[in-house]
C-alpha cells in the first residue's frame, strides 16, 4: 500500500491553511480553505471548477509553494494520450545501447531486460508525481479539454495510485500526491470521476475579496484606485460579453493603469487600456460604445457606499440594456 500524505505542518486546520496560502500571494476565503484541508485530510483529488481566469490553477500551484513540495503538471488537451501523460520508451538511448551491445554475445532476452528497465523509462507527469519522494501537488489542469477516454484512464491511476507497465510490472505510488484537478467546463465530466472528488466552485470574486488581492499583488497602488478598479470590475461582469474579465485581468489592468501612472479612473484611462480587460473585439466596441462612462459614473456613485452583492444588483440594473 502507499504511504498516505502525511498532513503537512502548514495545512493543520482551516486558518492556517488561509494563512499558509496568503504568504504565497494567494487570497483564499473560507470555502476555499475547507476544501484544502478536507482534500488533505481526507486524501482526495480537489476538482476545482469556475469560469475563467479565478484562480483555479493558481491553487495547486500556491498550495506546493506553502508545502515546500514539487508541483507536477498536467496541462491536459484534445488528443492527449496515455503515454504523454505516463510515461515513453527513451528510444534514442535504447538505441545507443542495442548499440553498444552490438559485439557482446549476450543472449536477445537479456538484451531486452536491460533496455526495458526503469533507466530507459522517461518518466512523464503522472508516473513522476507517483514514484517521487516525497508526496508532490499533482496538478491536472483543464481535465475538460481531455477526451473522454483519457478521462476513464484516470480515473483507474486516482483510485489506485499504481500502473502497470507490461515491461516492469506495476509501480505503487510511495506517497500519494496532493491531487488538484482543475475544469473550466467545455465539457461535463463523469460522474465517475466527480464522485471520486472533492469538489470546489470558484465563483467571480467580491468586491472585498479582489480589493484584498489587488492590494497583494498590487502593493504599490493607491486606495482609492484599487476601489475604482474592483468597482468597475463588479460592474463589467454584469454587461453581457463573450469573454467576462476575470482576476487576472484586473491585476493586468491595475499593473498597466500604474503603468501609465494614473492615479484615478476616468473615461481616457480606461479608453486607453481596455485591452487589459477586454480580449474579445466585440466586447471591446460594446463596452467602448455603451458602457464606459455609465459604469464609471456608478463607480462614483457608489463610492462612500460598500459594495454588497445587493448594490451591484442595483447599480447593474441602472446600466443601459443590452444590445
Ligand atoms: N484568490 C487569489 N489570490 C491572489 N491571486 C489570485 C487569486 N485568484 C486568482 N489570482 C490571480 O489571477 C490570475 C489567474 O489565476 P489562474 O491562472 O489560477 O486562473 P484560472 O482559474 O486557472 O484561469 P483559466 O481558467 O484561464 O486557466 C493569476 O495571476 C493569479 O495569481
Ligand atoms: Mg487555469
């Protein structure tokens, strides 16, 4: 059997978990947290789902960082195979070696022996992240863009955390890694596979939330900016686009507003940089034509007030109608 992760000094309880991450940069509210530590303590893959841009793989990677241990990807894609994803035949040095085995007169089986052993293996993410030393994050990302078929691969490696490789035999994991899947739903998973799962929604952030974000990763900004820029951000979220802004996009906005040394939001401002948060052309013109000076008024408008979710039902509402 594999070594179960031990839990992790830094990930002991729910607050530790928030602190832990927010030293890597990473703001993470309470749900956030609970699923970390329920996914540590009860060994289970996190399947992280949400729209676009709101810190989902951002996870994994922050939740190594605040371990000490090895992050391992596997971006995933259409066409993905087994292989990519397990491991290959290193055929060049397995060439070289038939090779230089050339003028022995060692027997064919045990020519064969050698240049199907662990040494010629190239070992790719999911074998890695089984045989490490110490139990690294695994981190699966964009399952949804996989087939199918890779799907139910999987699934096999996450309940056993072994694979056979007809060459050598099955490898068991030494230590079962800290598994984070991530989704972004183009299509819909199995439920073969959210049943093994914890499973984690990431919804579009708060006002609060992404002042508290933009402040980390943005410390050199001014308050009042910061409040104008999540303001906006809340508001834009509610037009109607192709492509929804999401974190990333207001820290790329903030870090290009500062750029251009702005110190406050107005309509040439935000002309001038709608490409941070705008990176479909229809949206752009949309935007541009109906929407910029509207919501940079409600912005003005609310800012002596908090930014509930009520307020910016509110404020959205007043907005001009979608055309
Ligand atoms: N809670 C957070 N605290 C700090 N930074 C965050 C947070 N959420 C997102 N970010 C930042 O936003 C950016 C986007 O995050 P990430 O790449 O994890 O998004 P994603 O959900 O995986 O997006 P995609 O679906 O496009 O892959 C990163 O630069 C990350 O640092
Ligand atoms: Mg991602």
């Amino acid at each position: 059997m594999a070594a179960a992760p031990t839990q992790p000094e830094q990930f002991r309880g729910i607050p530790n978990i928030a602190e832990a991450l927010r030293q890597q940069g990473y703001v993470a509210d309470r749900e956030v947290a609970t699923a970390i530590h329920l996914s540590v303590v009860l060994h289970k893959p996190l399947l992280i789902e949400g729209a676009a841009g709101v810190g989902k793989t951002e996870v994994a990677k922050v939740m190594a960082q605040a371990i000490g241990t090895d992050l391992i990807r596997l971006q995933c894609y259409e066409g993905l195979d087994v292989h990519t994803a397990l491991y290959e035949w290193n055929y060049q040095r397995q060439m070289l070696r038939i090779k230089l085995e050339e003028a022995t007169g060692r027997p064919v089986e045990e020519k064969e022996q050698v240049i199907f052993s662990e040494p010629f293996l190239l070992k790719r993410p999911l074998l890695q992240a089984i045989t490490a030393e110490r139990a690294p994050v695994l981190l699966i990302d964009e399952v949804d863009r996989a087939d199918e078929e890779f799907e139910a691969f999987l699934l096999e490696v996450l309940s056993d955390f072994q694979v056979s490789i007809p060459e050598i035999g099955t490898v068991r994991a030494r230590h079962i890694p800290h598994v984070v899947l991530t989704s972004n739903r183009t299509r819909e998973l199995s439920d073969a596979l959210r049943r093994r799962c914890l499973y984690l929604w990431i919804d579009y952030p708060s006002f609060e939330k992404e002042l508290t974000i933009v402040r980390a990763k943005v410390p050199e900004i001014n308050e009042r900016l910061a409040r104008q820029i999540c303001g906006f951000m809340q508001l834009v979220r509610t037009v109607p686009l192709a492509k929804v802004p999401g974190i990333a996009e207001t820290l790329d906005w903030s870090a290009a507003l500062m750029a251009l040394h702005y110190e406050h939001l107005d309509p040439g401002a935000v002309e001038e940089t709608l490409g941070c948060l705008c990176k479909d052309q229809e949206d752009l013109v949309r935007i541009r034509a109906h929407y910029v000076r509207p919501i940079l008024d409600a912005v003005d408008a609310a800012s002596g007030d908090g930014w509930t979710p009520e307020r910016v039902g509110q404020l959205a509402a007043q907005l001009p109608r979608a055309r």
